[in-house]
C-alpha cells in the first residue's frame, strides 16, 4: 500500500491533483486505513500514469482522458471475462464486444490525430508564407545594397 505522498512522487503529480482525478471519477477511489488516510496500491500508480500519457502524449482534455479511460477499463474488464467463457458463441460474443469497444478507441485517437494534423498543416502554411517574406525582403535587401547610391544634391543660388 501507498500513500498520497509517494502516489505523487511516483507518479510526478501534486496531491492536489490526485485526489480531483479521484473526486472527478477518473481514478478509482482507494481504500481508507482506520484512519481515514488513503491507501493506493499499484494499480492505482498504474492507472494514474495511462491518465498522464493520455494527458500528456495524446494532447487529451479531462473529459477526453474520462472517456479514453473508460474504453480501457471496459476492454480490461472484457479481457478478464473471456477465458472464463467457455461456450463458442458466446466467445464470439465477446470478440465481437471487445472489437466494438476498441474501435470506440481507435476512433477517439483518430479524432484526435485528425485535430493535430489539422492544427499542424495551419502552422506549415503559415511557416510558408512566413518564408516567403523573409525571401522577399531578403531579395529587396540585396537588390538595394547593390544598386550605385544616387546622392541627391542642392543646388546654391548665387
């Protein structure tokens, strides 16, 4: 058993931020000693670092990460019940419950891919118009060091 304190050393998040992921739902709540105090296990620091790679490897929001996270406990929970199942068709079943809920998955993730090639074509499109006007003032630039200075004289009236 772990308590908050080394949950967050592991994990690299504040105390404060484990026990919102818990009030929100995002992570299951752990058990409470005699004392009130939490006691996570491995499971919890686990689940706590698939909610930061979501988080941070994904670019997913908390309600994004909520529901990524709940695809994956409903394909654990799936996992866990096939081999007990021991009738062909309602291995089948399963499968077929298992690809349902992944494909669930893999479209989240390709909703997400789909905003960040988005977001990232808009950046190359402006990287090359940014491009594009440095050429052309560094073009101007070295036309104007190379042409002969003309010097504007006054004329004296005498």
């Amino acid at each position: 058993m772990f308590k908050i304190d080394e949950v967050a050393r592991e994990t690299g998040l504040t105390k404060r931020t484990i026990r919102y992921y818990e009030e929100i739902g995002l992570m299951p709540a752990p058990e409470r000693s005699e004392g009130g105090t939490r006691q996570y296990t491995q499971a919890h620091i686990e689940h706590l670092q698939r909610v930061i790679s979501a988080r941070d490897v994904l670019g997913f929001s908390l309600q994004e990460i909520q529901e990524y996270m709940g695809y994956a406990q409903a394909l654990t929970g799936q996992r866990e019940l096939y081999p007990q199942i021991r009738e062909p068709e309602r291995q089948l079943e399963k499968l077929r419950e298992m690809d349902g809920t992944l494909e669930a998955q893999l479209r989240a993730l390709d909703e997400k891919v789909g905003k960040i090639l988005a977001m990232k074509q808009e950046l190359e499109q402006f990287r090359n118009r940014v491009n594009a006007g440095i050429a052309r003032l560094e073009h101007e630039h070295l036309q104007n060091e190379h042409q002969p200075e003309t010097k504007i004289t006054e004329g004296k009236n005498s």
